[in-house]
C-alpha cells in the first residue's frame, strides 16, 4: 500500500508514458518559474519585459503560468535575453 506522494510518484513513474508527460511538464514548470524569478528579480513588471522581448505582455504571462504549450524557441530566446539569460541544456535532475 502507498503511504505518501512520493511512493505514489515513484510508482507512477515506472510507467514510460506517464514518466514522459511528467518530465514534459517538470521542463515546462521550472521554464515558467526560472523565467518570473527572473524578472522580479531585476524588479520589471511582465509589460516591462514584453517590452524589452519585443513579445506581448500576455505572451509573458501565458510563458510564466506554462500555460504556452507550444513556445517557439525565437520566443523563449527573445525573453531570456531581455533577461540577460541564455537559453540551453542542462542535465536532467531525478525526478
């Protein structure tokens, strides 16, 4: 019997399909959360940024609620730099 989150996550992820989709969404989360410390960090407002991206301020806020599914990489790249961030591959961490 599964007693806590994390024996429930350990099990689910045996499965390949939901191991994928959970990684898919682990990227899409810490994309969204890297972004806004980011930019509360340098103490700019989303329409600052949008600005300074040459983006919208609701594509900045649909990329910081990983409610953008599909984010070409032009657009991420364009918000990093105006972040003064890079955009790249990192190794992946244990779930």
């Amino acid at each position: 019997m599964v007693k806590t989150h994390s024996e429930y996550l350990a099990l689910q992820l045996k499965d390949r399909a939901f191991a994928e989709g959970f990684q898919r969404e682990k990227a899409r989360l810490r994309i969204a959360y890297d972004i806004h410390a980011a930019r509360v960090r340098l103490g700019l407002s989303q329409s600052d940024l949008a600005q300074k991206a040459g983006v919208t301020q609701q594509m900045v806020s649909r990329v910081e609620n990983a409610a953008q599914p599909n984010m070409s990489h032009r657009t991420l790249s364009r918000i990093a730099a105006a972040l003064g961030m890079d955009v790249g591959l990192v190794p992946r961490r244990d779930a």
